[in-house]
C-alpha cells in the first residue's frame, strides 16, 4: 500500500470533485467497470483506468474485497485501548505487524493506541492479547473491548 495522501502545503485536498465521483462509484461496487464509471463522471475508459491507477500509487484509495469476519471462521472481533510507556512508534509498528490486528491509531486521551482485532474464538482473542500484545516491550496496559454485535460499518469516508 502506498502513503497516506495528505492536503499539499497550502491545504488542497489531494483529490479533485471527478476523482471523488471515481472513488464512490468504487465504494458503492469495487467491479465496476470503467467504461461505466466515465460515463457516470463524465470522462473516458482510458481517463478513469488512469485516475485509478493515480488514486491507488497515491496511497488515497484502495481496492479491497471486504468480508464479513464471522462468515470466514473469525468469531471474535475486540477493540484493544493500550496505554505505552516511552516511544509510541516501535509499540505500533509491533501491533502493524500482526495478522490479527485491522488497523493500528495513535490517539490523544485516555489511551496512546487503539488497535482493532478479528480472532477465530475466545481462545486466539487471550492468546493475542495476553502473549503477544501485553509482552511487547513498552506496553503499560491494556483495556479490551469485544464486540457482541456489528450493527454500522461502512467504507465511504470522504464521498458522502
């Protein structure tokens, strides 16, 4: 995957209203084809396939099969709160790491990252937690929150 893309020096996004367009056809059917993106936003096959390309080697969009964690055998999905002691960077780049872990975030409050986890039971969720997460060199504590039930998940930021 490649960087974040982040407004340019004097605050400009870096996507225009077209590339926008582009990237919420994407979210509504990740498959669809170019020819029918141009004709929704206004530009040719050719055009999209090379916005596309720009958007995914920019690092602001990619394009991803989303499953549903608990129809492919992972039963537990948690919310990790991990307070650190001393530098936050090796801590997330230990947790970046592991399989288990969807997305790493360094927050202000009442804890320095908050990871998201999807396990296949109980067992591999105290395993994570309590032999690979709570060793790492740095971590302080640990608050676990499992999920009982999904109810919103969406992948539209920035389009809507």
């Amino acid at each position: 995957m490649g960087s974040v893309a982040t407004p340019d020096k004097n605050g400009t996004p870096p996507v225009d209203s077209v590339s926008l367009a582009i990237i919420e056809q994407l979210q509504e059917d990740g498959r669809r084809p170019y020819a029918a993106i141009g004709k929704a936003v206004g530009l040719s096959e050719a055009a999209v396939r090379q916005r596309v390309q720009k958007l995914l080697d920019q690092g602001v969009m990619q394009i991803v099969a989303v499953t549903d964690p608990l129809t492919v055998g992972f039963r537990r999905q948690a919310m990790i709160g991990i307070n650190v002691e001393g530098d936050l960077d090796p801590v997330a780049d230990a947790l970046t790491a592991m399989d288990e872990v969807e997305y790493v975030v360094v927050t202000a409050g009442s804890f320095d990252l908050l990871i998201e986890i999807v396990c296949e039971d109980d067992d591999h969720l105290l395993e994570v937690i309590n032999k690979r997460i709570r060793t790492l060199p740095g971590v302080r504590s640990t608050e676990s929150f499992v999920y009982l039930k999904l109810r919103k998940q969406t992948y539209t930021w920035g389009t809507r």
